[in-house]
C-alpha cells in the first residue's frame, strides 16, 4: 500500500504543485488549505505515514500544529517546509520535534529525498518498536518457562533431602520424627520473624539436614547406650563440621551448609564447633536452636516423658542470651501454643520442607 501524506500549505499552488510531485513518485496525498484543517483530518480518524507542513500559516502555523500532534501522532514524522528568513524558526522546529526541513524554493529531488528519509526513519523506529515487544514477550515466555524448570529442580532437590533424611533415620532411629518436626518449628518461627520465602526455603533446607553428618559417626558411639568418654564425645561433636562438609560440594546447599555447621553453637559463644557468637552464627542457626530445644524438651525420650509447651518456653526464656538469640526467643514467645501444636499432629503426614512454600504455619 502507498504511503499516505498530508500536505498542508496556505497556498493552493504550492499545496498543487508538491502534491502532484508527491503522487508522480508515488505516494497518496492529501491536501489541507491550513493548520486547523490538518488537525480536523488527522483527529477524524484518518491516518498519514508522514505531514509536509508550511511553517507560516495564519490561523495555526507550523510549530502551533506540530506541538498538537506530535504526543497524540507519534509514529508520524513531521517535515517542515520555510522560506530561507525563517531558517532559524525551521531549526527551532526541528528542536521540538519535527523530523527535517526544506527551504522554499526546492527541488523535486530535495522534496523526494526529505520524504523518503523521513518514511525510512519511520519505518525503522516501529520495526524497533516491534523488535521490542516481540523481545519483552519472548524474554516473558523464556522466563516463565525457566521459573517452572526451576519449580521442578527444586522440588527435585527436595526429594533428594527426603533421601538423604531417610538415610539418616534408618542410621539413627532417635531421628525418626525429631527432623521434620524441628524443620516444621523452625520454619514457622522465621515464617513470624517475617523472613522471605527464599531465606525460609535455605534455612528449611539447614533445619532438615542438621544431623546429617552423623551419618559418618561410627555406629558404637552413635548407638552406644552408656555415657560416652570424652573423646566420644568429640568425635560425636564433628557431627555438624562433617555435615557441612558432606553439603557444601552441593551448589545448592551451600547456604544450608552454614547453618548445619553451625546449628550446635551459642549465642554467647560456648557452643561448637568454631564457638561463634551472636550474629557471627548464621540466622537460620540461631533459629533452629530455640526449634531444636522446644521439640527436645516436648518429645518423649528413653530417661523421661515428654515435658509441656509450657515448659520448652520457660527454659529458652531462661537460656535467653546465653544459649538462644534474644530477638528470636522474643518472636518464639509471642507465638500461640496452637501454632506448634498443630505442627507437631500435621508434620508426620507432610514433607516438612513444604511449608516453606507458603503454609499457613
């Protein structure tokens, strides 16, 4: 199709003689005898791939009709036509927003080269504009369709923590219960310290594979049914340091592998195994040990039976800056009883890392 173009001009011989160059090289014109009238035509709906507008009219000149068209006609270029004293005008017009000027009197080359620029610089910027858009949606689709590849990964990955756990239990049978429980806890509380979901889903991770380097714990000390020698209990001890060393060769685990290694440290700093204090102990670690005691303290054990909510929040209350991070035994207290209650009935028939993809815990 044609390209369309409006030619406005107060002089019927100019408007005659540029439109039949115009239409002789052809393009489709239109005539309009001023600015008033060039604005009626483009605001009735008709549409122009480019306007050659004479810069002194009487009623609306040049400049007046290019300020009201070119927000509202913005893909549609503006070539200003001037006598050689308006030149500075001319460039004034360009300065706001006109794409090129001819002075009177031109050529039919001049005129034929002014518009075919004007109609290729045209032609460029909306195929850059569709470029764009194309672009953005298809950035979009590839984004939305990484997103879900990256939804599948992760759910992947979690299975594998669910195997890794179930190693550990088959190991260790007093673990049985106490990991999902103790991840279900710590999820929770950071759920109410206001944490992001991506932090909540690291120190879910952590929670659940605190233990997991008692997997290369000899067998007669982890099971010995005495009290261990000291230097059992050492070797007990290198439990968090192997853990973290078992994660840490697993990309995603890395962050979840600070918080095993230092799950068993104090928040003044008598902990093990580097004896780290307050914030130099990762976040997720310093919640995991109020969720770590509250599930000791309110499970059933060989030497005596469970003991009440009650009880779990009076000793962390007293451990208070000592063993427990204050900031999070204060957020710990102010959660209901019913919060962990419910966990402790809901977890055995959920995947605890589950809750840190938005449960209502």
């Amino acid at each position: 199709m044609p390209d369309r173009i409006l030619v406005v001009d107060d002089e019927e011989a100019i408007r005659e003689i540029v439109a039949s160059m115009l239409t002789s090289a052809g393009y489709v014109c239109t005539q309009a005898a001023s600015g008033m009238e060039a604005l009626a035509l483009l605001t009735s709906g008709n549409e122009y791939e480019l306007m050659l507008s004479d810069l002194m009219m009487a009623d609306l000149d040049g400049i007046g009709l290019l300020e009201r068209t070119k927000e509202k006609y913005p893909d549609m270029p503006v070539v200003m036509v001037t006598a050689v004293h308006d030149i500075s005008v001319a460039l004034q017009a360009i300065r706001n927003g006109a794409y090129d000027y001819l002075l009177k009197p031109f050529e039919r080359e001049q005129l034929l080269n002014a518009v075919s620029r004007a109609l290729e610089n045209r032609r460029l910027k909306i195929e850059n504009r569709t470029y764009q858009m194309n672009l953005e949606s298809l950035v979009a689709a590839r984004t939305d369709q990484l997103q879900e590849a990256l939804a599948d990964l992760e759910r992947s990955y979690d299975i594998t923590l669910e195997a890794l756990g179930d190693a550990l239990d088959l190991k260790d049978a007093e673990t049985f219960g106490h990991t999902r429980r103790v991840t279900a806890f710590t999820i929770a509380i950071a759920k109410a310290m206001g944490l992001p979901r991506e932090q909540i889903a690291v120190i879910a991770r952590g929670a659940f594979l605190h233990d997991i380097g008692k997997i290369k714990i000899p067998d007669a000390i982890l099971h010995k049914p005495d009290k261990l020698n000291a230097r059992e209990i050492e070797i007990m001890q290198e439990h968090a340091y192997l853990g973290y060393q078992i994660l840490k060769k697993i990309p995603f685990l890395t962050e979840a592998s600070e918080i095993v290694y230092s799950h068993q440290e104090h928040f003044d700093g008598s902990g093990y195994p580097r004896g780290l204090k307050g914030e130099q102990i990762p976040l997720g670690a310093r919640i995991f040990t109020v969720a770590d005691t509250l599930d000791a303290i309110t499970s059933d054990r060989p030497y005596r039976k469970a003991g009440s909510l009650a009880d779990a929040r009076k000793e962390i209350q007293v451990w208070s800056g000592r063993q427990f991070d204050p900031e999070v035994v204060t957020i710990f207290q102010q959660m209901p009883n019913e919060v962990f209650e419910e966990l402790r009935r809901a977890v055995g028939s959920k995947d605890p890392l589950a809750y840190s993809a938005g449960s209502k815990a």
